[in-house]
C-alpha cells in the first residue's frame, strides 16, 4: 500500500505572507498556523496541503520541484497572480505553451494553457 500524500513544504523567510498568497492563488484557507509552520489547504479534511515554514536564507537557486497551475484561462490567470504579487521570469524555457512565473520569495512555478480535469 502507498503512501498518502498529506503536504508539499516551502521554505520562506515570511510564512504568513507566502501562505496569504498561495491560499488567495489556490482558493484555499489557513487550516494551522503556529511560529513555525502555516498550512494552507481547500479545508481541513482535503489533501494535499502547503505547509509554508520559516527557514533564516533565502532562495539563490532554481527550484527542484514546483507547482503547475491548471487555469480555465491562461492569459487572465496570469495577470491574476500578477496583481497578487507574482512575477513572470525566464528561467531559461525558450518558447514554451506555459508561463513560468515566480511567487513573492522567488518560487517558480508554471500556469499551464487549460487541460482537461481527469
């Protein structure tokens, strides 16, 4: 039997402010917050969660893993999370279907063109 997948960590030097922005991107709400470690998720009995925890760095590389976004429409999603305070970068993609964008600390992730929910 697998695991269950229960959150996906982010380090940030500001926790309450990263998860104000990813619950607004993801329509999800604080179900936890403490000193060190703020959950977002849709509500409390729905996984996967964010956990958002306190690290003293900052972020100096390209991320590992990251989130993509699967919006109705690209183009208004973008300028969305823009006005919510993330920016599109270029990490190197060249001309790709999809935006890469980073949140307020740098985290990059990807705003997809609609696919189909499975």
């Amino acid at each position: 039997m697998g695991s269950k997948w229960y959150t996906v960590t982010v380090d940030s030097s500001d926790p309450a402010t990263i998860a104000k922005f990813w619950a607004a991107v993801l329509d999800y709400q604080v179900i936890y917050s403490a000193p060190d470690e703020v959950v977002i998720a849709r509500d409390e009995k729905t996984y996967p969660a964010l956990s958002i925890v306190p690290v003293p760095e900052g972020k100096t590389v390209k991320n590992r893993l990251h989130i993509d976004l699967n919006p109705e429409n690209q183009e208004a999603e973008v300028e969305r999370l823009i006005g919510l305070g993330a920016k599109r970068i270029d990490i190197g993609q060249g001309e790709v279907t999809w935006v890469v964008m980073a949140d307020p600390e740098g985290n990059e992730f990807c705003v997809l063109r609609a696919r189909e929910q499975p």
